[in-house]
C-alpha cells in the first residue's frame, strides 16, 4: 500500500547501542522517514575503549561511522549536530549555535547515553580523567604512556616510584578492564624496553568503595577475579571510601576510618555514571522526575510518562523491571531500541502491537587480562580462560562492522602472541616533552 | 675482547627513516652506546599519511614505538626529548625545559628532518594545514570530513559548492596523492552516504607553480599522471602561482598574469619543505652556510664540514652527488643512516673504512588512486595497474613492523573491494558541531 500522506518522521538522539539498534530495526518499516542524530559521526563500540587507552587498539578499530552502517537504508538519515533542546509540546528539536534549523518530528526515541559521575567533586574531573569517548582514550593512553617516559628519566627514587603508580578509581567492569591492562603494559609489555626503570616495581592501585570489586556478579566470580587480579598485580582495596584527589595523589578512607595517602601521577576514574544531561529536559518538559542518577523513570513501554511517543532508552532510562530498575548496560540499551522501533512501526503501520518491553538478561562479563575474566551466563559460571575466549567471542560477535571484526581479531591474535601492542603512540596535546 | 674503557657514546636525534636506519644498523656494533633522541615516542611512516589523512589507516598502522623497535638492541636506548640547542665544542645536546639534563657525545648523529616551508607566508600555516605529523593528518581528516557534513546541511547552493570545494597546493608526490585520495573519499566512499547533497558535485583542484605536477618524473610518466589524476576527477592548474591565501579563499595567477579566486572551504599546503630549525644551529655551530631551503651542506662521509663526528643525514643535510644535491626523499635517508652508522663502528673499532657515500636511485613512484600509480623505477617507467601494484608491494615491504603489514594490507584488500574506508572519524578539537 502506498501511503499518500507525508511520512511519519521518526528521530533518533544518540547513535549508540540504543539509538543505532532502533535505526537499524527501522529498516523493514519504509512508510517512515528515520533521522539519527548524534554530535559524533560514528558509533563507538565502548566495552572495547578501555583497550585504545592501554594502546591495544586503534580508535577506528572499536568504531564504524553512522552514515556507512546506515548507506543502505533510504529511509534513514543521518543528522551531525548537538541537541540543545528537546519542545515536547512544539514537536521540535533545537540544536546548540541555532544550526541547522529546528527538526520536528511525530516520533522520538531519546537515547543520548550517560557520562560520568564524580558525586559532587566535579573538580576532579581534570586530575582524575574517566573513560567515555575516544578523546578519552587517546588521552589516558598517553598519560599512561608518559609516566614511565618520565620515570626512566627520574633521579629521585621516591618520585620515580610515584611516576609509576597508578590508582584507578571504581571496582566494576571498566576499573577491572583498565587496572588488567594497565598491569599487562607494564608487566609484559614495556618489559624490556626501558633501560634505567625496573617496569616490574610498577603499582597499580584499584580502588573500590564498595566492600567487593564486580559488585554485579556473584560471590564466587568476584573471588576468582580477585584472585586474577591479584595474581597479575594488581593492589586491590575493596570497601575504600576515596575522600580527596589532588594532582599526583589520592587520599583514601580505610573500613576503619583510617587516612591514607596514595601518591600516583596518574588517576583514572570509573567509579560511576550519570544519565546525559538531555535527561533533565525530559523531566522539565514532562514534568517526570528524574532518579538518583540523574536517568529519567519510564514507562512498561519505554515512553515518556503522558507522552506515548516519546520514548527514552538505555543509559538516559530508568526502566523498573521486576520491581528493580534495569542496569546501564548495553544489551539493555539494544533491547529497548528494537523493542521501541518495533512498537513505532507497528502502530504507524495499524498492525497488532508487540508485547511488553521485557528484558531478557544473557549473562554479565568481565576481563582481567591474558587468558583472565569471568562471565555469568545464568545458566553457568565461567572464570579464568574458559570465561575470556568467551569474552572475546561474544565482543568480536557485537562489533559492528565486517572489516572492524577482523582487524581486532588480528590485532588481538597479535597481542596474544607477542604480548606487544601495537598503538602505543603518544599524540594530541603536550606529546611533546612538557615535563615539567 | 671485552673493553675495558668507557664505551663511545653516539647520540642520533631523529627517529625518522634516517635515524632508525642509523641506530639499528649500530646493533652490530657492541662497543658503541647508542641513545636515540626523539620528540615521539614512535617512527612514523611518512609516505602514507596522507592515507591516514584520508581516513583509510589509522595512525597506529603506519607507526611503530621507538622502543619496541630497539627494545633487544642492548646496546641502543630510547630518550624522549626536544633538543633546545647543540653544543659542539662542548661535545653536549641540551634540552627544552632544561630536563633531562645534558647528554654527553663522542659522535653524533642529526636526522632531525624537515618541517613545512610557506615560502615566507607562516601566516598560510593555520588557513592551508600541511601534512607532517599523525595530529596533521587527524586535523585534515576532521576538516576534509565536515565539510560534507557542513555541506550536507547548507541551503544556499553557492555556499554548499564552497564547502565541496578542496585546493591543494603543490603538485609533488603527496599533494597528487592527497588529490586522488580525496577524489576517491568524495566520488566513491561517501557517494550513497548523504540525502541532501551529491558528492559528486565535489571539486578538487590541485595547484602546482611549475608547468607541470610530479616534476621529477620523465615527461611521459608526468602526462600519464595528469591524465589518470584527471579521469579520477581532480582539476589541474600547472603553471599557476598562488598569491593569497585567505580563510576558505584561495587566489592564484595564471600563466597571462590573469588573477582567480578560487572559493574553496578546505585548503591544504603541500608546496614544499625546509630543514628542521636544529639546521641553523648546526650552522652556526660550525661556521657552515645553510642552502636555499635552509639545509646544512655536509662533506663526502655525511659529516659536518671541520667536525669529522658530527653528521648530518636525511632532509636536514644537502648532500651533492654528481654536482647535484641529493633531493629530500626517504630512500636517501635510509641509505645515509645505515653508511654513517657503518662508519662510526668501523672507524671506532679501528678496522678499514668503507668506500665514501653513493646514494643509489631505485626508483620514485607516485599513487594517484585506486589501480593507477606512476613509477619510475630507472631501468623500466610504469603506469597504472602495473606501477600501482608496484608502489603497494614496496611500500609494503618498507613498512616498518610485522604487524604494521598486515594490517595495512588487509586494510587496502578491504578498502579495495569494497571502496569503504574505515578510519572515518571525526575527533579532537572541534569534532562536536561547531560549524558557525
């Protein structure tokens, strides 16, 4: 049948796990006209990003650009601008700098994502960097990569000590993925590369506030991951409050209410997330009020209380499922968005309406290093080299390009043999020598 | 026979072609201490970064860390520093910052390269971006990128042409290479990526002084260049002197001393180069006159007139052969690095010095684009496919680690079949949408 009347306009804020998986979902529906909009022009593959901040991967490796996995789909566009207003009542978005103009839609599935979450202490930001985009990344490695340059030139002991610790702040997955890495740079890496510096004296610090590190999964899997951790050297201190960082140093609150001070030239920072801030325009405009963490509450169908075609999903959402609200993860994010665009379609097109949004939880993974992780699949437990190749299958399976697939499979097959990695380059602001 | 003495100690600043030539070939030469001096932290394969540039490689895949090269070479060390000032009599380098302190030589070594030469016009350097560097490469990426997307979202088709339009000034080896590769982002890769805009509407001109592109090519090879150049869609303008050079405007005199204005959003300088500024001191440390393009002359054995352990290799040094000065290519440098590094071990160890330098041509080749290359190789010239497959082959073979190879030739056999190219992404400074 052909539709006479002016498509309805579906837009998409965000082209992550969510917002990309909607996009794609709306392929088979053609009576829409789809506009993706992002302010990047890719979409990352963020489970990976701790690994370009260790120098594993390349950033185009764990990326593929919007407008070439959309290139075959007439239906869809892509949009590169930055939201800086959503108008419920008006139907529009508005973009920072009045550019391009307003874009109204008839639908919109808000999937803008998160960021991090200092608590309060925003000022740390700057000390203690997080991991989110691959500026990021590129920065952290070369912080990284910079301490031990310094190190191999320090005369003072005790400062060449601290030029080589690191503490990275938050015991979940990426802490644990950045402290394994960073331990595996150092250890097997760099090894053999320095001549003045002993990369074994390396310390790396990770902490967790917490009274366990993998606080998701179950009591077993965090044993055996802290026993790996542990085993690749790295200083675990579970149920350590972080009170204060101040460049070069972190003071930290012990269980029992001790003070200690950690000197460390580099400090890393994932010890949580807050909901994007588009997430509070949806509140002002809906008059929904947002939840701890900043993510705007949902309904069973994932849209906006009082707006049926409104919807947020993934990191921005705070879906209630079994009386529990649904964690900020990926599959969840990829649910909600086919779930979304299969609900658009249907009731665009007056054909039945699929079930209630139910998310289907297919396990939980970590890695720790070499040969190291541990994964819940709920039907079973896997740690130690059993739970990494199934990490590697399940990550090498998700990423989203052909040619992304192989070439981190190559890489990796690379890494695992000569334990080398290959992009190790200090660049963007202060690679040159700015020591002091 | 174990040296009882302290070991001579060689210094190489620069860990371009030259350079690492220079300190790997020192791996025969166990008595001499080696410290390669370098502001990066890795070697970067020139030749191809206008491949990065073009979003075809990512920056890891032609680099390789200083460190991991030399990593068993026992006798050489890495030191990641930016030389301030050399103090010949003094036998001394010293460093930006004061830090580290100085470094002591019995030889040394200068392979510090080449840097942009706008000919008396700096002014040009922020308008028309030059290619040396992995952040130039990454910045003219963004740049060549956002144009379409700015373009996408232009309205006014005057404006919109604007935006497509790319001048690249200086018709050698890279400033062909960037034109063709452009022509090959714009007409292929990006062709079913945008709604608003055809890309095919791109125009790309590339403007050369001379009367005619590739000069250093045979005049059959040069008309065979311009002809594929012109087939893959880039307009030539030989004969053309650029005489201002503004924000998104390009002014040029023909030939009949008319004047043009070309109206184009991205401009890119490839016209020429001059010897890194370490030249000049090297100059006035020894008395010896800087060249044209501000290159120190050296003697028959690469070292500085008056100064038998101090040598000068690569783009910084002006080496006459056959009453000619050797031009600045790669293959001289290589070549340079690996006879100096002979003589210092020979001449250390007491045993017969090597004949002087000869540099043997092997050949200068150019790609223009997919399957169409020059390649004038001396004993047979080349085109097309054939010099193509030529230039793929030794570039290839030139790169400098294992994995570097494969990489970059899986890379390639994708970008080929499937006209994609994967390193597409807009980063760094200004990658959020700031287009006003």
């Amino acid at each position: 049948m052909i539709q006479h009347n002016a498509p309805h306009r579906v837009v998409i804020v965000g082209g992550g796990f969510g917002g990309l998986n909607a996009a794609q979902r709306f392929r088979k529906c053609r009576h829409l006209q789809v506009t993706l909009v992002d302010r990047r022009n890719f979409h990352l593959f963020q489970p990976l990003l701790y690994q370009v901040a260790t120098g594993a991967l390349s950033p185009a490796n764990i990326a593929a650009p919007l407008r070439a996995v959309l290139r075959h789909q007439r239906n869809a566009e892509v949009l590169l601008a930055e939201v800086a207003n959503i108008d419920l009542a008006g139907r529009k978005l508005l973009f920072h700098g009045g550019h391009p103009k307003p874009l109204s839609f008839d639908t919109l599935i808000v999937a803008a994502g998160s960021t991090f979450n200092y608590f309060g202490h925003d000022h740390w930001q700057h000390i203690a960097p997080g991991l989110k985009s691959v500026e990021d990344a590129l920065s952290i490695r070369t912080r990284v990569l910079k301490s031990f340059e310094a190190a191999e030139l320090e005369t003072d002991p005790e400062r060449r000590q601290q030029l080589m610790t690191f503490v990275i702040v938050g015991g979940g997955p990426t802490g644990v993925e950045l402290a394994g890495a960073i331990a595996e740079v150092a250890f097997r890496t760099l090894k053999q590369e320095f001549r003045h510096i002993n990369t074994a004296d390396t310390r790396i610090v990770l902490v967790e506030a917490t009274p366990t590190i993998l606080g998701m999964f179950p009591a077993d899997l965090r044993e055996k991951a802290l026993e790996q951790l542990t085993r690749f050297g790295v200083e675990v201190r579970a149920g350590v409050m972080v009170t204060e960082i101040e460049p070069e140093r972190v003071v930290i609150r012990t269980s029992d209410h001790q003070h200690e001070t950690v000197r460390a030239a580099t400090i890393l920072w994932t010890a949580g997330v807050k909901a994007s801030p588009l997430a509070e325009i949806l509140a002002r405009e809906s008059g929904v009020e947002l939840d701890r963490t900043g993510r705007i509450p949902v309904e069973a169908d994932c849209s906006l209380k009082g707006h049926p075609s409104v919807f947020a999903i993934g990191d921005i959402a705070s879906y209630t499922q079994d009386g529990k609200p649904l964690p900020a993860l990926a599959p969840v994010a990829m649910q909600q968005g086919r779930y979304v665009a299969q609900l658009v379609c249907h009731r665009v097109s007056g054909s039945r309406l699929p079930s209630l949004f139910h998310y289907r939880d297919k396990g939980t993974m970590a890695t720790i290093g070499r040969s190291a992780a541990v994964a819940d699949l709920g039907w079973i437990k896997l740690s130690g080299f059993l739970a990494w190749i199934t990490w590697l299958v399940v990550h090498i399976l998700f990423l989203v390009q052909f040619q992304n697939r192989v070439m981190v499979m190559f890489q990796w097959a690379f890494s695992y043999f000569t334990r080398g990695r290959a992009a190790r380059l200090i660049t963007g602001e202060g690679s040159a020598q700015e020591r002091r």
